[in-house]
C-alpha cells in the first residue's frame, strides 16, 4: 500500500482509504471488516457523526480500541441531531466544542486525527467555525482539520482563512468540475485532496446507466462503456481504471471508497495493483464527455 501525506501535517494515510458510511449495523461484523482492511494496509478510515445517528462512529470506535495508535480516525461534525429525529446545520463554535466530544466518545479515543466540517456556506459564522477547530487543536482533542465540500467559494475562503490540511470532495470520470479550480487551488497550497465518489454511484463499474449530474443516461453509459473497453485493454477492473484516474490527478492524496462487503473490500485493494493509467488512456477517457463546470457557489 502507498502512503501520501496529507497536506502540511505528519499525517501518513492509505492511497486507499475507508468510507464507512456504508458499514452495516452489526459492530461485530464491521469489526471483521476493518480488521481485515487495516491488516492490508489501509489505515484511515472515514466515518462522520451524521452516519446513522452517531452508530458509525460507535462501530468503528468499538473495532479499533485495541488498535488505535496504528490507525487514523477521521470524522465529521456540522450536521446536528435534533430531539425529533432530523438534523440542521449548525457550524457554530459552542455546537463543534460541544460535538467533538460525543465523537471522542462514541469513537472511544482521546484524539481524533482528522476533524471536518460536513459541508458549509458562507453564511456559516467562517471565523468562528475555524477558532474551534483551532481551539481543539491546541486542546490536543484534535490532531488536524480538514472540510468535507464540494463548493469552490466555501473551499476558496478555508483556503485563505484556516490551516486545514486537506478537503474532501467529489470527484470522478463523470463528476470532473473540481479539475476547472479546486484542484489546482488546493495543490498550489499544499493541501491535499480526499476523493469521495470515484466510482460515481458505481455508475462507472455496473450500475445500469441513468441521468447523473447533466449528463444524459446515454452519456453515461458512453463513459461506463469506455471505461471497460479501457480495462479489458488494461487487463484489469474498471474499479481500477475509475480508482486509478482519480488518483492521479493533482494533490490528491486518497480514494475514499465505500466499502460494505469483503468483495468490495478486495476490489479496492486491487487498485493498488494497477500502479498507472497511461497518459492515452487517459486522454481517450477525458475525451468521452465534456467535462462541465459548477453552476452554484461559484
């Protein structure tokens, strides 16, 4: 397994890392799931306390209790669960100071290694978002922070205002608007990029084709088929060839796939396997669709 820093930190995470948003509700089976993971290499692992009301993070908390300091947690905070089931935005500083310890809670830690803010706008009190963040940093509860976003105007001002390490965000062959400024923003200042969606619904892999951010079903389908014919001639998966273009764009740092079966599991591990794809490969893929550009928060 290849490690990249991310970012400016002493963070070294899996080129492949671990969405556990799709994990199950049995702890006992995730556990299984995460072990076998981390004993082939991956060790960061994404959960958020929105996913399943807080259960996440408890599973994966209860799966790497004995293994913590091996291990990079990285959770997400924003998304506040209130008293009838629903959840609202909330990114003030007294909600994050106040967040942050049912995360360390439920994930049974003293540190979180990695904190994002699950989304923002520029309504968001930004200052006050950061200083908490910070605040927790120096409190030691905390040992970077990053945001979770695919917004260029929120990501523009984190960039200029805070010293976070990296963003998450979506990105794949058929979601390719944070090439037009996001990436290139974030790799001038050494922040890294944590792709979420690489396999785009797994509308790339084996989904049957349908509309998908303005492109047609047919469009779709057109990029799904070039990618397997990109594969076959490849000799690999198209998980790999989807994984794989990703990665190689620049300053990101890792794939987060979403992974709730120990198939799935196998699959991204095989993306190690295919260490480049050809610059051909490449351009022929890109060339598929035109690539579209945010229309909102610009």
């Amino acid at each position: 397994m290849k490690y990249n820093q991310l970012g400016k930190s002493d963070l070294q995470a899996s080129e492949i890392s671990y969405g556990c948003m799709s994990l199950q509700d049995d702890h006992a089976a995730n556990a299984r799931l995460l072990h076998q993971a981390f004993d082939q290499g991956i060790n960061y692992f994404d959960t958020a306390d929105l996913y399943q009301k807080g259960e996440n993070e408890v599973s994966v908390g209860k799966a790497f209790k004995g293994r913590r300091s091996n291990v990079l947690l990285a959770t997400k905070v924003g998304n506040q669960l209130l008293p009838d089931g629903s959840t609202a935005w909330n990114a003030s500083k007294a909600y994050i100071l106040q967040a942050v310890e049912q995360s360390l809670r439920r994930l049974q830690t003293d540190y979180i290694d990695l904190y994002q803010l699950h989304g923002g706008t520029l309504d968001d009190p930004l200052d006050d978002t950061i200083a908490a963040f910070e605040q927790l940093q120096q409190e030691g509860k905390i040992r970077y922070y990053g945001i979770s976003s695919i917004r260029p105007n929120v990501i523009r001002e984190y960039v200029k205002r805070s010293a976070m390490v990296s963003v998450m965000t979506q990105y794949s062959l058929l979601d390719r608007r944070p090439e037009e400024e996001t990436l290139k923003l974030l790799h001038e200042h050494s922040i890294s990029v944590l792709v979420r969606g690489s396999y785009a619904q797994g509308l790339l892999l084996d989904k049957p084709a349908k509309d998908y951010l303005g492109y047609s079903a047919k469009e779709v389908g057109a990029m799904a088929t070039a990618v397997r014919a990109t594969a076959s001639e490849l000799n690999v998966s198209a998980a790999q060839v989807a994984a794989r273009f990703v990665l190689e764009a620049p300053g990101v740092a890792s794939a987060v796939v979403g992974i709730r079966t120990a198939e799935q599991l196998a699959e991204a591990l095989r993306i190690e396997a295919f260490a480049s794809l050809p610059s051909e490969a490449r351009q022929r893929l890109e060339q598929v669709l035109e690539s579209k550009q945010y229309e909102q928060h610009r």
